[in-house]
C-alpha cells in the first residue's frame, strides 16, 4: 500500500477485459468521488490532427483510417491486439499523453481540496505506471468465462476476439498480487455496490 497523506485520496480502479472495473469506478462517483477515465482520454488523443494521432498513423499506415482520414479505432484493434510488439509500440505513444493528462487533472482537483477521492479507472493502469500515484489499488475480477461472456455483451466483438484481447492484458492473477482491495464482481450488481460502499466507508476514514 502505497499511502501518501494528502486531502483528496488517489484510488486506482482496473481489472481484466469485462471485469467490470468500470461499473465500480460508477459506484464511488456516487459516493462524492471524481473518476477520471483513462479510456475516454485515451480516444482524444487518437482525434485527427493531435500529435499522437500523426504519430500512430505514421507507424501502422492509412490502413487504420477511416474514409475521413480518422483512426478506426477497430481496425486499430484488429492489429494490436493480435501482435503484442504492436500494441507495446501504441501503448508508447499514447500512455505518455494519458499519464500527463491524469496527473495533471488530479493535481487541479487535489488543489481545491473540495473533492475526496479521485479514482483512476484504467484498464491498464498497472502497465501504464499509474498506480504508482494512486494511493489504493483496486483490483475487480471474475472468472474468464464472466469475462467473455460480458465483454461480448457490451462490445459485440466473437468470444476469439475478447480472448484475443485477455492475453494481450496483464493476467488478472499479477494484477490481484499488487492490490490493496480485490473486488470480486462475479455476483449480482448490488453484491458488489455493497462491498464498494464498505470500502469506501473504510478508505474515506484514511483522509486528513
């Protein structure tokens, strides 16, 4: 645990593909806190004209674009997650932006000393260096067939694709060893909107 006394608490949210890490970020805005959504982040920096996406168009070619010239972002996908030295090499290019940006939101936001948690949703917070300026790491997790089968739900892609996209991940297993909290989320939605609420009620005792 990596507690740094401050009066916002820094709490980093990740997980598998489709462990629901996301719906738990959901959970402690409702308690006060303020998510910054390292995916929506991510997808600013691919908009045509931006620095990163000159650079990652450069890299993998107009096959990633769409007819207006713009990152298909599944297309984009096709590639990276299919060959890990791709991805690493995307990775490179936009987790620098993501992290400036991040660090830079929860410093205005630790400022003001109005808000008491910030939480990081980021599916790969851990390779990115994130959760080394988070105070908490929390992990969700289910099972990997929970996983497929949600991932599915929400994104359409076939089953060959979410598991695609899994090993491509850090495996889940690693993930659980570094964190403070582990949210099992393979039960009902209010099973987990309970164990966030505990937590909170326990992390929000640490702040100054």
């Amino acid at each position: 645990m990596n507690v740094k006394k401050h009066k916002t608490i820094i709490i980093g949210v990740t997980g598998g593909f489709g462990t629901g890490k996301s719906t738990i970020a959901g959970m402690f805005k409702t308690f006060g806190a303020e998510v910054l959504d390292a995916d929506t982040i991510a997808r600013k920096t691919l908009k045509k004209g931006t620095i990163s996406y000159q650079r990652i168009a450069r890299m993998f070619g107009s096959c990633i674009l769409d007819k207006f010239g713009r990152i298909d972002r599944a297309k984009l996908a096709q590639i990276v997650f299919r060959n890990r030295k791709s991805l690493d090499k995307l990775c490179n290019i936009v987790h620098p932006v993501v992290i400036d940006k991040i660090s830079k939101s929860i410093k205005k936001i630790s400022n003001s000393r109005s808000v008491p948690a910030v939480v990081i949703d980021a599916p790969l917070l851990i390779e990115a260096g994130l959760h080394n300026i988070a105070d908490y790491l929390i992990v969700a997790k289910t099972s990997q067939s929970t996983q497929i089968k949600r991932a599915m739900k929400k994104t359409g892609l076939s089953a060959g694709e979410i598991k695609y996209r899994i090993r491509n991940q850090m495996p889940l297993s690693k993930k659980i060893m570094m964190a403070d909290f582990v949210i099992d989320n393979e039960g009902s939605k209010s099973d987990t909107q309970k164990t966030v609420k505990k937590m909170w009620e326990e992390l929000k005792d640490g702040r100054e």
